[in-house]
C-alpha cells in the first residue's frame, strides 16, 4: 500500500479530478451572502494594538504591518503561518472602506482568526486523503448499493461526514469465476481477489431485484453491518478473521445459481478531508481506511494518497488559506474531529469505537432512508 505523502504541496479548490470536498459554496468564495461573523469576532480593530498575532511569532504589531505588503513576511514562514498573515494584511488595507472587495477581506480575515483559535496553537494540517475501496457486484446497480449509498462509507472519529468527503462512480474493474476467485483486472488492489470472495450468495436470490431500499439492497446493509460488528470484534483482539466461504452471508449455503453468477470486481475512490499533526497523517489515513470493510469484516480500502492542502496563491502573489476554501460546516466538523482523535491517533480500540457507531448509524440510516421513501410513495397515491 503506497501512501504518496507530499508534505509541501497544497491541493487547492477543484484539484485531484473531482469535485470539491468541504462543501465550498462559489457565490460565499464570491462575497455574496452566507459569511456572517464567526466566532465571536465582531471585527478587526481589537487587533490593531497587539504586539503579537494569535498563534504566531511575528515580532511587529498589525499597524507596522500594514505598508509591508506581501513582501512583509518572514523568508521562514510555513505556508499556513503565510496565509494567516496574508489574510490579515488584506484586511488591513481595507481598513472600514466601503465595498464588496473589502467586506470579502474582513470576512475572510475573521475566518482565519477563527480556525486560528480553534487551533489553540497546535501544529496541525489540513490534508486530503485518497481511498479506494473495493467491492464485487452483478452490475452497476448492484455496485452502487455495495459502495456509494450506505455501505463502504469511511467514517472520522465523529462519524459520518459527507461534508468532508468526495465519493466517485464505480467504476468495473474486472471479473470473477464463480463469484469465488478468477481474473480481478489490472489496477486491483491487494486483497480484491478476497473481496470478490466475500460477496453474499444469499443476495443472488434477490439479483433482479433493482429497487431502492428493495429486498437486494436490504441484504447488502444488513450483511454489512454484521462485517462492522466482526471488524470492531477484530480490532479488539476478541476473534480471528476466517477465510470465507462459498456460503450465503447468513451462514446457509449458497442458492441455487450461485456457481452461474457473472460477478464483477468494482472500485470508487473517496477523497476525505482531515487534520493531522507532525508524523500523524498517514495514521489518520489507516484510519478512515479502517473504518471501510468487506462482507466479512476485513479491511476493503487501500490509502493510495495522502497530501497536504495549505491553500494556494492567488493572482496577486498572496496565499490564501485553505480554510477560505472551506465550507464552515467542514471546519466545524475537521476540529471537532481532530479534538476526538488527538489523544490516541492509530489505537485500535479507538478505531473499534468507531466502527461500532458506524455499524449502528449504517443501518438507522438505511431505515430511516427507507422509510422516508415508503412515505413519499404512499402520500403520492
């Protein structure tokens, strides 16, 4: 499992093929609506005395600051120790005039600040981590049941949080003999044999079953959420991993046409957003990928990046902190994620933790979700 860590390389909005992760609103990036003052912050002039800047060394005060421009800064300042005084330089040129180029800069110098004390003076980073995650279907339907709807989601300490994540399409990698073993395909991970091994036999007998929440969807969650419970039980210490068998995910043997079925070996990629401290990220990476797993209870994600975000330069020479590039619904979510994680970055039983709770929310999701459909569908008649 190869971890590309480049530890000095931003990835900015929009980067690495997919969508935007963290919910980054344009018209908010704009200066249009949904700004508001964060944190408490009810302006910039309390700062103008300090000596100091929050979080910072920067032995000159905010006025001394302001004819400095961005050649003011320090030639050791990191990149995110940059973006900080960036962002507080722009607001300082602004100053009170009038304006949506300033009500742009003010707000987003609060929104530093803000990150700035959730910080509380820890050396942290945001980072991008990449996933693939591993599963066997019949088809493209039955690949979407089995990893972009309720199962094969990574969850943070904190739990579920779309907001932080990326998910792609499942894309077809190869094929299975049996459903049992064969030819996987190239670009398959390490153990995707193993995956395609795992497949629930008993949901063959609910193959032409396509309907959401329907009979074949039930049988993916539900056997998912018994390979949480194994996987917890393994992280623990308090069962072995068995090889699986030719048999239904219920322990029955498999239905008849099980040794006809045509399985298929699929692949989506996640990128998930998180916060890491020195030597922490490729730990937090295993994480996530731990908290992903196949019908047994193994793990089904391979880490095949982990890159640092610190924002990006604009046209102006000036860096903007990734924070800017945040929705603030994710840089709630980051830190309170991090706070969890902080104490026992990489213990099992706090990963064991995590996969219990995600065994329960999987499947409170999937009823609710079910639910809520059967109501629309009832009050439609």
């Amino acid at each position: 499992m190869g971890i590309d860590a480049v530890s000095g390389e931003g990835v900015s909005r929009g980067s690495g093929g997919g969508p935007p992760v963290g919910g980054t609103d344009p018209a908010r990036r704009a200066g249009v609506g949904g700004g508001g003052e964060l944190g408490g912050f009810e302006g910039l002039g309390g700062l103008a005395g300090d000596r100091e800047l929050t979080g910072l060394s920067v032995p000159v005060g905010l006025t001394g600051l302001r004819g400095l421009g961005c050649g003011g800064r320090a030639g050791g300042d990191t990149p995110l120790t940059e973006g900080v005084i960036d962002a507080r330089l722009r607001a300082l040129e602004y100053d009170a005039a009038p304006g949506a180029d300033a009500q742009r800069a003010r707000r987003d110098a609060m929104e530093v600040e803000h990150w700035e004390a959730l910080r509380r003076g820890r050396y942290v980073r945001l980072w991008t981590v990449y996933l693939d995650v591993w599963a066997a279907a019949l088809d493209a339907c039955d690949a979407a049941y089995r990893l972009v709807r309720y199962v094969r989601q990574p969850h943070h300490r904190v739990g579920d949080l779309p907001i932080l994540r990326s998910t792609g399409v499942p894309e077809l990698c190869g094929t299975a003999d049996n459903g049992v073993g064969g030819s996987v395909g190239e670009g398959a991970g390490e153990g995707a044999g193993d995956v395609v091994a795992t497949y629930p036999c008993d949901a063959l007998a609910y193959r032409r079953d396509r309907t959401p929440f329907g009979a074949l969807e039930r049988v993916h969650v539900a056997t998912y959420v018994r390979a949480l419970a194994a996987a917890r039980d393994r992280l623990l210490g308090s069962s072995t991993m068995c090889s699986p068998g030719p048999r239904g995910a219920d322990g029955h043997g498999a239905p008849p046409g099980a040794a006809d079925s045509a399985l298929r070996l699929w692949r989506v990629r996640h990128r998930v957003l998180c916060l890491a401290g020195p030597g922490e990220a490729g730990a937090r990476a295993a994480e996530l990928a731990a908290t992903v797993v196949d019908d047994v209870g193994a793990p089904a994600a391979e880490v095949v990046a982990v890159r640092a975000d610190d924002g990006y330069v604009d046209g102006e020479g000036r860096r903007v902190h990734p924070v800017l590039t945040l929705d603030p619904r994710a840089v709630s979510a980051l830190w309170a994620d991090y706070d969890a994680a902080e104490a026992d970055v990489g213990q099992p039983s706090a990963i064991a933790d995590v996969v219990a709770r995600a065994a329960v929310h999987v499947w409170s999701a999937f009823t609710h979700g079910r639910d809520g459909c059967s109501g629309e569908r009832n009050a439609a008649r």
